[in-house]
C-alpha cells in the first residue's frame, strides 16, 4: 500500500492533468445534453436528455473528487510514509585456482575422418488446394422515401453490437437540425431520443449509438430532418438485430 501511495505521489503532475482534461470533456459534453434537452420537441426526449445531462456531471464530480484525494496523499499521507530499506547486495569473493609451475601436456587435435554421403531423392509432397473464403452477405441499405433524409449504414436488417456508426444524408432545404430516434419492434409506436446535430450531412458520417445500453432484441431507428418551419420529410427507417 505504502508503495502504490508513493508512486501516486511522485506522478500527481500527470494523473491532475488526466483527470481535469477527463473533467472538461464531460462537463462540455453534459452541456452539450443540456442544449438538446432545451431544444427538445417530445418529454421522452427531454427526459432522456436530463438523464444523460445528470450522470455526465456525476461523472465530472467524480473526477474532481478523484482530485482531491490524489492532492490529499501528495501533501499529506505521502510525506509520513516510512519505505523498507532495500536490502545492500553483500560481494562475493571467487577463489581462483593457483596455476601450478608445470605446464599441462597439449592435448592433441582429433583428425576428422571425411565420411560419403549418399545423396537422397526429396519426398514428393501433394501440392494444396486453395479453398475459397466465403464471403460474408452485406445488408442492404434502407428504402428511404426522401433522398435527403437517407441512412445508408448499417444496412436494414443488420445484426451490431457495442458502438453501432450511422452514415447517410440529413441535407433538407432550410435545414435547422436532425435526430436519430429508437423504437423497439419492427413496427414501433413509440420512439425514444437518441442524439441530434445541427450540421448538415451529405454522404457521411451522422453520429453513433452505444447498442450496450438497450436488452438484446430487434430495435428500429429513424432519422427525421427538420427544417426551419418545424416541418419534416417523411423518416427514414432501420431495424436492425442488437446482439451481445
């Protein structure tokens, strides 16, 4: 213990900048949730959005009270601290033989006898076959009724897990921003917040989804694109297999 306190101590000037930089990131990203949950149109959303806001700060609190303890064992705990000597490693003396006055008779050099080898015909070996690799099956990108808003990745009926990417286009005339809902089923009635952006897309990349937070099952995320009016295209639609 008195060792993992010392080496706490002498590296504090890394783990305080770790964690403030750690702090930042989260306190700029639960402002961020606070933006959307201001700007939220539905109470599920919002209320998704205060969820996330509330536990970016904890996380941020944590960090900073993970401060405080490492500057409360610099300045206090470490400098009472009382190592184990480290043990002083005692010579050892190596007694060498004492040459004796006659000198040892030389010790004659084996001749090598040369030996014929008889020359041996290689084993012939069946050549490999090659198999081919199966190629795994793509899914195919959505039907999406209206070019502008279009998901193009992942394709309808994919199987994700863990972080999952969405790429496509969110580009509607008098664009104000897009969001990216989640329903469970094939055929949802409702439909919870999952992130917005206030930057049109045109064939790229608009956000990702950390599939780890919902139950294994089949799941179906839209993409809505608001213009400035408040009004919308008809959404895009996905379902997709959430595995572990």
């Amino acid at each position: 213990m008195a060792i993992l306190v010392k080496f706490i101590a002498d590296n504090a000037a890394w783990f305080y900048g770790l964690c403030a930089v750690l702090a930042l990131l989260f306190l700029r990203v639960a402002w961020g949730a606070r933006r959307e949950r201001l700007q939220a149109l539905f109470t599920l959303e919002k209320e998704a959005a205060l969820k996330r806001e509330a536990r970016l700060l904890w996380v941020a609190l944590g960090l900073f009270a993970f401060l405080a303890l490492i500057f409360s064992l610099e300045r206090y705990v470490a400098p009472s601290l009382v190592l184990p000597e480290e043990p002083v490693a005692t010579p050892t003396l190596l007694f060498l033989p004492t040459p004796s006055a006659t000198p040892a008779p030389p010790t004659p050099t084996p001749t090598a006898t040369a030996t014929r080898l008889r020359p041996t015909r290689p084993a012939l070996l069946p050549t490999p076959t090659e198999t081919p690799t199966p190629k795994a099956a793509v899914a195919p990108p959505p039907q999406c009724p209206n070019p502008a808003a279009r998901l193009t990745a992942p394709g309808a009926g994919a199987t994700v897990s863990g972080v999952v990417q969405f790429t496509g286009t969110a580009n509607v005339e008098n664009f104000q921003y897009y969001k990216l809902e989640l329903g469970v089923g094939p055929s949802p009635t409702e439909w919870a917040f999952l992130f917005s952006r206030e930057t049109p897309v045109v064939d790229g990349p608009l956000g990702s989804w950390d599939s780890s937070t919902v139950s294994p099952g089949t799941y179906t995320i839209r993409l809505v694109v608001v213009d400035r009016t408040g009004n919308y295209p008809p959404p895009c639609q996905v379902t997709l297999q959430v595995v572990r």
